[in-house]
C-alpha cells in the first residue's frame, strides 16, 4: 500500500514514516502543501495522511482542490485536540477521517488500514474474498479456515493489492507504485519472484499471468 505523509513537522515525520513501514505502507513524504497536493494528483496512493496547518497551502485547501479535481483518495486529517471546527471544515472539505494530535501510531496505523479496506469484504482486522482471508496485524493468510500461512512484507503488500482488485487485472506497474515508495528502486523481475513465491504459499492457480497485461486473483478458491 502506498501511502502519502504530508506533514511539516520533522519529528512527528520521523516516530510515524518507520512504524508505517512495518505496518506495510510504503510512504511518500511531502512537509508542505504544495508538493503534498502536487504528489497526491501525480501518484495513486492508495491512503493520504494530511496535517492541516502546513506551509505554503494549508491542509483543508489540499483537500478541496484534489476533491475539485475529482480525486477520491482515502484521506485521514491531523487536526488540532479539542478543535471540533477544523474537524467539520475537513468532512465538509472531503476528509474521509481525522486524528487530533497527538496521538498514538497504533491507532493512526489502525484507522489507515480500515480507510484501504472500505469498499470489500471486511471484519475487524480482515480482509476476506473467496476463501481467502487476510489478516491485517498478523500479516498471514488463511485458506478455507486452515492454519494461517506466514507472509514476508512484499508477499503480503502485494496479496493486499490483489484482493482489493479480486477478478481485475492489475499491471505490474500498478503493483510497483502501490508497493515502493519514491526513492525505491523498481524491478519488475523482482515483482515476479514475490509473486511466484506466494503461489507456493496460496496455491499457484489462485494468480493467474495475463502476458502483457499483469496479473489477476481469481474470485473464489478452485
Ligand atoms: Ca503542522
């Protein structure tokens, strides 16, 4: 998942950018309003986090020009504690969530990964299609109920993408940008080999290789 972090403060950058790797975000960082609206119209992340007092463009304006654009990227605002106007302005603006500051990481972790679950099969910390279920703290998966299989970081990022997107064909372009960050290298030949090791883990027929195209998670299990 790849995630945006616009915010100018160094030091709340630096607590939150490592716990967000570990939780399976790959994030973009941008500290002012600016590049993080620039960022947010050039790249398709699939969360934004958006603190509302930045330099040169505020948050709630960022907001409104991507929604004015027609861009409906999940977006959680940081607000200010106990300031209950910056909450209204931000939904009115098209935030789908806030956090007031400060807060603790585990819960901004855990809102995020509730944001990029909407719009799918879901319960609690799981994201399920087919006979397929993933779990979203553990990091495992679990076929028809049996013992969950382990999945490393990458197995697990791109699983994500593909149950979000079950039945549809998803580039291995897109796979890239929802899975590195900006400074990453890419490697297509590495996509692959992930893939190719969670075959043996799920069940090599369940991802099929469309030449060309990408690759696409089969509805339900054979
Ligand atoms: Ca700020």
């Amino acid at each position: 998942m790849r995630l945006l972090l616009v915010e100018d403060d160094p030091g709340l950058r630096r607590e939150v950018v490592p716990r967000l790797a570990a939780a399976g975000f790959a994030v973009d960082e941008a500290d002012n309003g600016v590049d993080g609206e620039f960022l947010g119209t050039e790249v398709d992340y699939d969360a934004v986090v958006l603190d509302l007092g930045l330099p040169d463009r505020d948050g709630l304006q960022v907001l409104r020009n991507w929604r004015g654009r027609g861009l409906g990227l999940p977006v959680l605002i940081l607000t200010a504690r106990g300031a209950w106007f910056e909450k209204v302005e931000g939904f009115k603006a098209g935030a789908d969530d806030y956090l007031a500051k400060p807060f603790h990481v585990e819960e901004l972790v855990a809102r995020l990964l509730a944001l990029t679950r909407r719009g799918g099969g879901q319960e609690g910390n799981r994201m399920t299609r087919g006979d397929l279920t993933l779990d979203d703290d553990e990091h495992t998966v679990t076929i028809n109920d049996t013992t969950p299989v382990a999945l490393s970081p990458m197995e697990y990022g791109l699983l994500r993408l593909l149950m979000a997107r079950c039945g549809r064909i998803v580039s291995k372009d897109a796979l890239a940008e929802h899975l590195y960050d900006e400074s990453a290298e890419r490697d297509s030949n590495v996509i692959e080999a992930h893939i190719r090791r969670l075959r043996l883990k799920i069940g090599s027929e369940r991802i099929e290789t469309l030449r060309g195209q990408g690759y696409r998670l089969r509805d339900a299990g054979p």
